[in-house]
C-alpha cells in the first residue's frame, strides 16, 4: 500500500502478503472507515491509518510516556520528562498491560504492530523531519502509557496543590471565598433526550468534551468495522478502540468529568542519611525506595532525576532536600491497572446493559457515563474507582502519619439516574445532586447545566439539527452576578452610567461579532485586574511554587473570574471594596476607545507542541480567527485574562441518533489529518465553530459508492 499523507478522499486496500489485510475508506472530510475480517487485522489497521494521520502526534505522545521528549526537543521539556519519570508512567503502563487478559493483550498488541509497520514503511510527519528525528518503536503497552499521558493531570491533584497554596498565603477561609468548583484544564457538556422528547421517537444523545486546543486534536475521528462490530466515534491517538464517545447502531454513549477526588496527595516528612532515603508514616520512619534515572537532553549533557517511591505512591513534588515533597497515590498506581478490559467488550455492545458491563472495569479518570439504546432505555451513571475518603479528606495533601488518612479500597454505590422517555439528562461536571457529595469536595459551576437544562426543558420533537444548535449556544449566565452588581452602583460619570445602562440592556450573548459582549469583556477584564491587585491576592499572583508544569492551575485571574459570582456575594472579601473597583472599571472602559466586538479580542488558539515549548510560533490556519462562546458557555470556548488567544473549549461536537446512526452528526476544531500541508488538516474548523457539523457516514454501501 502507498501511503498518502494528504489523505484524499478515496478506497484502497491492505495486503501485503502475509500482512493483514483490510479496506480503507476515507470519506470528504478524510476520516478513514475501516473494515477487515478479524478483529486482529481491524486492529492493526488501527494502528497503521492513525500513524498515516498523526505520525507527529503519536511519537510526541511516547516519548512524553516515556520521559523522553528532551531528548529529542530540548530542555524545555525538562519539566515534563522529571514528572513522567518520577510519577512511573511508563512503569504503570507496563504493569497495566501485564494484568490484561489474554484477548485484550493480543488485541492492543496488533494495533502497535500497525503502528510500528507504518513507521517501518517509512511514513513521517514535518515535524520530525523539522527536528530530524525518525519516529520511534512503539512497545507493547505504549497504547496504556500513552492514555495515562492524557489524563494523569486530568484529575484532582492540581488543583489540591492550588488549595494549599491558598492556605498557605491567605488562610483556609479564603478558599470558601475563592472557590470555583472547576477543573481548568477539563470539563465537558452532554445530554441524552429520551425517545418520546424527539422527531424520531428514539433518543438523541449530544455533548462536546473539553480540553485544551491542541494541534494535532487529541481526538481522532474513526469508523470500525469487522464481523463482531461496526462502531463509528472519536479515539485518542495511540490507544486501539473508542473510547469515550461512541456510536454501535442499537446504543451510543458520551462522557463527562464527574470531577471525582481519586488522586491523593501526601506531604512528605522525608530526610536523607547514609545514602538512603526515609519517609514519616503511621508507625514512624519507613525507608524509601530509590533509583536515579538520567534523562537524555538534546544538545546538552542528561540530567539525573532522582526517582523515590513511599509507601504511599511515587514522589512527584520535591524531595529529602527540599522544603516541599508531595506523593500521589492513585488507584490505577495501586492496582497497576488503566482500565483496558473496557474497551474490548465496548466495541461489541449492543445495549446499555452491555455498555454497563463493559465500564465496570473503568478505572479513570472517573467519568459521568450517559448510555441510550434503541429500546428506549437511558441512564447517566458515574463510572471508574473513587477511593473511600471523608469530605475534608477531599481538598487539601493529606497527612502521611495520620493513619485515618489511608483508603484500601474504593466506593461501591456511584451516583446513577435513569432517564425516562418524556424525560432529558444533562451532565456538565456539575454537582448534580447531594449523591455527589461522596466522591468529591469541587465540581464545576452550575451555569452551563443550568443553560443546558432551559434549552431542553419544554422541548419535542427534538432533531438532531436542534441539538447541534443547543451545543452553540452563546448565553453568558455567569455575568448575571457581575451585571447585577453593576446596576446598584452609583457615582458613576455620565460616560460609565451610558456603558452600564448599555450593558444592562445586552442580550448576554457572547457572539463573536458582538459589540456589546466585547464591552462587557472588557470591563470584567478590568475589574479582576483590580481585584487581583489587591494587598491579600497579590500574593497568589506569580508562577506555581510547584513547578512549572502546574502554572495553568495557578493563573490568578482566571481563579479570580470563575470566582467571581462567590466574590460579589461575600460583601468584602479579603477587605476590597468591590463598588469601587468595579465603579473605575467601568470608568476606564468608559473613557477608553471602544474595545470592538468580542471575538476582536476572544480568538482561537490551537497550541501545537513545538508551541507549547516555546520552540515555534506555529501558525496554522485558522489561527487567530474569532470565535464565539466564553467559559461559562454552553459554547464553552474558554476566556483568560490577559490574552487573546482562547486555548481551551470543545475538542470536539457529536449528536449520536439512535434512529438512524447515519443521521448523527459530528465535527473536530481541526480535522482528520495532523499534516498542515493536507486538505483536511482544519477542514472541519468552519462547520465545528458554527454548529453546522458534518454528517457521520456508516453505511458501507454509500462509502463503497461515494469513496470507492
């Protein structure tokens, strides 16, 4: 087979001698439809079209499992490489990929074989050939390491290691104050409308996970075919199957970020005596174990990183020289297991029973599941291992001598809610009821459910088109706090009474062309600038004291903004005088000249990886251009003060018809192909910013016949 890197819509065929064999469709926006006559060789054909696709995204990914990114780009990647080695990610995945059953193992196995015959047959991406690196061999288990790359900062440590360092500076107290009930690098939408709600009479499910703008997506359109199955939804790269968001004709199912606490921290007691390291736990000192890894760097001499594991996982924050050491201890670290037996059995499921069963052995990161079938049945239940653990056990790093502070074993009832058919569901990380309050102590602000819910409450004859709309939707609820507190405040100049009185009257819609968004954006600049100045908060201001690779968590104004309504009802928090500051914001933007419409100042900003290295400004596109939405969207394309660039929003939009599959509709930022150079690199940009998504393609005869 000869490779096309620009991935022109069309048939070809696989078979190379003994080689599996299989069939190739890629469809008018790219996305490769493959079908074989085993699950061996669907496998492999997997593995073989995503390096075609994503040969850059996949060695990144490994070499970032493996601890190795600086050896190839840099000591800019330092940070990352120290984490990965000393957090054992490499190690978990190895041990993961032992446990599985033989099936499973066999199946992964063949999808690393496609992977590693792509790149034996020479296929490459720019980017490699820009650093002049040939792509590397994929192991066995490097699928387990890699999903264990994309979600061991998805969880709830960080955000602990924020929590403390609030404390530290300002006391606990502030942490009611400043609390914000997300997790900035995660968060999603769905919903699932039951089957007497719709046009069809069957259900819909819709929603958009969402995560940093990368380039290349972190997810990857795919449609798979062999006798067992034929699934069509959207995989990470590097990891066989499909995972989260899928479609098998008689059920589909979509998740959320239940934003469950199964991360915990410790902070370390440790000290350093001849040659060996030791730990303070319940019963006293504990010795420590201890090896050095180096770490190859481009250009310069490897780095030695000193890798220590307690008897409570793997430290990752400091050491026996530092102030500061942390230990995380995580199920999956525990039980050396990543969740991999679901994703076989979830390729063949037929219901939502089977769905059920498959996520039994989910592990994490802890998710909200909704599932519907054809039968009418439809459920949202929270899935993955929650540690045993008390609500004040939840927030901060825990006491590695206090011996209530340890958990052997993980909740068994998670929340679960069935949908009737005259019934609709949405999960959108919120705390969707006091069942909730067992697996966490923080979950997202209520305004995107809240958002969600007015749109779908009331509705029938609900279409597919109709929840495509609803994913878009621009309603700003969270501003509802600030323009409140704008409409009391008096003293003002004639100019800020006319700019108040104009954005009282504003249809709080954060619509890209908007002038009246933009001026309301710009006066919540101003005003958390102001607040963030203030004597108490210009402490938190500044890097992670953690490291750099925790800095997205420790962005003051982006805490403060999310903040906000808890800040506008707490009177005077930390001794501010809201009414003023709020009274010279809008002063300022008054007397300024105007900002423009939103999306002049609110634009989209995939990062690539050399970007995110600070290696290139990497231009791609569709870089730069407007787009509408704001955090607490339902069009949640996420603002942070002091930029442009919008970074983080929808990775992806799906509406799943339980009617008729070929009648679902999805769309990525980007698009199927990782190569700036191919037609379908961001060809899916336009209808994913509008909400006009493309139709998903199942039916073999029509690829046969269009694609052939």
């Amino acid at each position: 087979m000869t490779a096309d890197p620009r991935n022109a819509p069309g048939r070809e065929a696989h078979d190379q001698g003994t080689d599996p064999s299989y069939d190739v469709y890629r469809d008018a926006y790219g996305i490769p439809h493959l079908r074989a006559a085993n699950l061996h060789d669907l496998s492999y054909a997997q593995g073989y079209e995503t390096a075609r696709d994503r040969a850059w995204h996949l060695e990144l990914d490994r070499l970032r499992g493996e601890g190795r990114v600086a050896s190839v780009l840099g000591a800019q990647a330092l940070s990352w490489d120290t984490f990965a080695v000393q957090a054992q990610l490499d190690e978990i995945g190895q041990r993961a990929f032992a446990r599985l059953s033989r099936q499973t193992r066999h199946w992964v196995t063949a999808y690393v074989d496609g992977v590693n015959a792509a790149f034996d047959d020479g296929i490459t991406a720019q980017e490699l050939d820009d650093v002049d690196v040939r792509p590397g061999h994929w192991s066995p288990w490097t699928p387990l390491t890699v999903f264990l790359v994309h979600h061991v900062l998805f969880g709830s440590y960080p955000s602990k290691l924020w929590r403390q360092h609030v404390t530290d500076a300002l006391g606990a107290e502030a942490l009611d104050v400043l609390r914000m009930e997300a997790v900035p690098a995660s968060g999603s939408n769905a919903f699932v409308v039951g089957s007497a709600r719709t046009a069809t009479g069957f259900a819909l499910i819709a929603g958009d996970p969402h995560r940093a703008f990368e380039a290349p997506n972190v997810y990857a359109q795919v449609h798979l075919a062999c006798p067992e199955f034929d699934v069509v939804g959207l995989a990470f790269p590097g990891v066989p199957g499909i995972q989260h968001f899928g479609h098998a004709g008689s059920v589909a199912w979509a998740v959320t970020n239940a934003m469950a606490d199964y991360q915990d921290l410790y902070a370390e007691r440790l000290s350093r005596r001849d040659g060996e390291v030791w730990a303070v736990g319940p019963s006293g000192e504990e010795p420590v174990s201890r090896t050095v890894v180096r770490v190859a760097v481009h250009d310069s001499e490897p780095v030695e990183v000193e890798v220590l594991v307690t008897e409570r996982g793997p430290v990752i924050i400091g050491g026996p020289d530092d102030d500061v050491a942390m230990s995380l201890r995580t199920p999956a670290w525990v039980d050396g297991d990543l969740g991999f037996e679901t994703l076989l059995p979830l390729l063949g499921a037929r219901s939502v029973a089977d769905v059920e069963a498959a996520f039994v052995h989910w592990v994490e990161p802890v998710n909200n599941l909704v599932i519907a079938d054809r039968s009418g049945v439809a459920v949202r239940r929270v899935v993955g291992r929650v540690p045993v653990g008390a609500p004040e056990d939840r927030v901060l790093p825990l006491n590695p001598t206090d011996a209530q502070a340890y958990w052997d074993s993980c909740l068994e009832d998670l929340p679960l809610a069935k949908v009737a058919p005259e019934a609709h569901l949405v999960t959108a990380n919120e705390r969707a009821d006091a069942s909730y309050d067992t697996i966490s102590a923080e979950f997202a602000p209520p305004f995107r459910a809240d958002r969600l819910n007015a749109l779908l409450d009331g509705r029938t004859d609900l279409t597919v088109t109709d929840a495509a709309a609803v994913l878009v939707d621009t309603e700003q609820n969270a501003g509802r706090a600030l323009l409140a507190f704008l409409a009391e405040l008096d003293g003002l100049d004639a100019a800020a009474v006319a700019l108040r009185d104009r954005l009282l009257g504003w249809n709080r819609r954060m619509d890209a062309g908007s002038e009246d968004a933009g001026l309301y954006g710009a006066v919540r600049a101003a005003f958390i600038d102001r607040i963030c100045a203030s004597p108490d908060l210009v402490q938190l201001q500044g890097p992670s004291p953690y490291g750099d690779l925790y800095d997205g968590w420790f962005v003051l104004g982006s805490r403060v903004a999310t903040a906000l309504p808890q800040l506008l009802a707490a009177g005077r928090p930390f001794g501010l005088d809201l009414a003023f500051l709020a009274r010279a914001a809008l002063e300022e933007v008054a007397a300024a000249p105007a900002p423009g419409a939103w999306g002049e100042r609110h634009r989209f900003h995939p990062v690539h990886g050399l970007e995110q290295l600070g290696l290139v400004q990497v231009d791609l596109g569709v870089t730069g251009a407007p787009i509408s939405g704001d955090s607490d969207c339902v069009a949640s394309s996420a603002w942070a003060p002091g930029t442009d660039a919008c970074t983080r929003g929808p990775v992806a939009r799906y509406v799943w018809d339980l009617a008729d599959r070929d009648q679902s509709l999805w769309a990525v930022p980007l698009g199927a192909s990782g190569d700036a150079e191919s037609p379908h690199h961001h060809d899916q940009f336009e209808p994913w910013s509008t909400g006009q998504l493309v139709p998903v393609i199942t039916d073999w005869a029509i690829l046969e016949e269009k694609y052939a």
